[in-house]
C-alpha cells in the first residue's frame, strides 16, 4: 500500500499547496490562513514580492530578522514548506554571479523563516558535457543549502541524468508533473511513463508540483485533463517517497472550490491503490 509519511501522520498523504492568489485573496497572511483551513499539512510560496492585484509572495531583501522570525511563526503550523526561487534567477550552464548571490540569499531566507525546499528553475547544460561553470555552480549551492539547513529541488524540464553526476546531498529534483507532458510528454517519454519518470529519480526526488494539463492550458485542476496520476502515486510508493505533493494552480484558470477538489482527488486516489 501507499507509504506516504511525514513526521505527524505516517501512512497519510501530504498534501502541499502554493499560495499565488487564491480566488480574490492577495494578502499574503490571508492566504495562509486559507491553505490551513482547507486542510493542507505543507505550503509553499514564492520568495519574490509578486505583481500587484495578480499575486503575492515574500521579497526576501526586504523581510528583516523580526519580519522573518513573524513568517516563521506563521508556517509553524504546518509540516512542511517549499519557497519557490524567482522565476529569472535560473541556474543555467553559466549561471551570472548576481544569480548565485541571489540564490544564495533565497536559500538563507528560507533556512530564517523554516522552510525544508526551495525550488530552482534550471537549464540543463547538453547531455554527454562536462561543464565545469555548471558543476561549480552546483557546487557553490549545495554548500549554500547546507548552512542554511534546507534542500534544493531543480526543476528540470529535460536533463534529471544530471542529479548522479556526481550526487549532491542537498540537491535533487521539484518534479512538475504538469509541465512533464508539454510537447507531447517530451518530459517523460525518455522514461516510457510518467511513473517510469518517478521510478528513475528515485531518491533525488525531493518534491511535486502537481496540475493538470490538457494538451492547451496547465496549472488546471486536478482530473480535468490528461495527467496520469494513478501511474504517479504508484510510482511514488514503489520509491517510498515522503515529501509533499504541492498543488500549483493557476487562480485565474481554477478556483477555490478547484483547488479542494484537486486535493480530494488525488487523497482518493492515493487510498484506492492501497
């Protein structure tokens, strides 16, 4: 059966969703409050301040230790969190010194305010490369993950080979399991299935995104597109897996009422396959 675990309730699914805008809800501690009471055990947030009137997250150059020891009382609540770094700061083959720096400081505000993740969007250099700019990079982060106490998850559309060489402690993947089947699957079908995929990374995968996609739009509610998440829970509980699964939906495309029935739907799910 499904092993799903965190450190509160082993044997349940944890289910984890990204604060954006939810429905009308921009007020960052208002979201929140939203996201517990809709049940969730993990949350995540995007560590850049958002655009006004269409989403909000946490700026971390302007959260102050006391502003940082407030948001740290406010997630205590939950079991897990994700920060999600800013969308431009993407480590690629090479990566300026201004992201790194940048990086670096996502991941020491995360360590400050308790997050366990914080996701890097990544280019990956071409495979069958040595690319030494890329693996100091790498280098440079993991090191920076460790004293700030938290994981990387990269996430890759292409090149998940590059997380075993050579292994790092506290870098491994954000699966998006959405974006896994743009230009028809071309994220997946190097590994058959998406459960395939999720076999292949194995203990390196660190954590979800999860959305529907229906061959147009992404970031939809769960069920209302051509994901298989059955093979995705499956394979997550042939590795074990532990983390959370994050619900990103995009409020302009799935409302509140979407978004608790994206999270029934895959606890559902999850209990039919044990």
């Amino acid at each position: 059966g499904l092993a799903f675990a965190n450190k509160e309730s082993a044997g349940a699914l944890k289910m984890g969703f990204m604060v954006w805008r939810i429905g009308d809800i921009l007020d960052f501690d208002k979201q929140v409050e939203w996201v517990a009471n809709a049940g969730f055990e993990s949350i995540s947030f995007h560590s850049s301040a958002g655009q006004p009137g269409k989403w909000r997250g946490v700026e971390p150059a302007t959260a102050d230790a006391k502003e940082r020891q407030r948001i740290k009382r406010l997630l205590s609540r939950f079991t897990g969190c994700e920060i999600h770094a800013p969308f431009d700061a993407v480590v690629r083959p090479e990566t300026p010194e201004p992201v790194l720096k940048r990086l670096e400081e996502v991941l020491a505000f995360a360590g400050d305010v308790g997050a366990r993740i914080v996701t890097v969007h990544v280019e990956a250099p071409c495979r069958g490369s040595f690319d030494l700019c890329w693996q100091k990079a790498l280098d440079r982060l993991d090191a920076a993950a460790a004293k700030a106490g938290v994981r990387i998850g990269l996430e890759f559309n292409s090149g998940f080979e590059w997380l075993r060489h050579p292994r790092r402690q506290y870098i491994g993947a954000t699966l998006d399991v959405g974006h896994m089947y743009q230009h028809d699957g071309a994220g997946y079908r190097p590994y058959g299935t998406l459960e395939g995929l999720v076999k292949f990374l194995d203990e390196v995968l660190f954590h979800l995104h999860v959305h529907d996609y229906d061959g147009k739009n992404d970031h939809i509610e769960v069920g209302t597109g051509r994901i298989d998440f059955d093979g995705m829970l499956k394979g997550l509980d042939a590795i074990g897996y532990r983390g959370a699964l994050c619900l990103e939906l995009n409020p302009d495309r799935c409302p509140p009422d979407g978004v608790r029935r994206s999270a029934a739907f895959l606890r559902k799910h999850a209990a039919a396959l044990k």
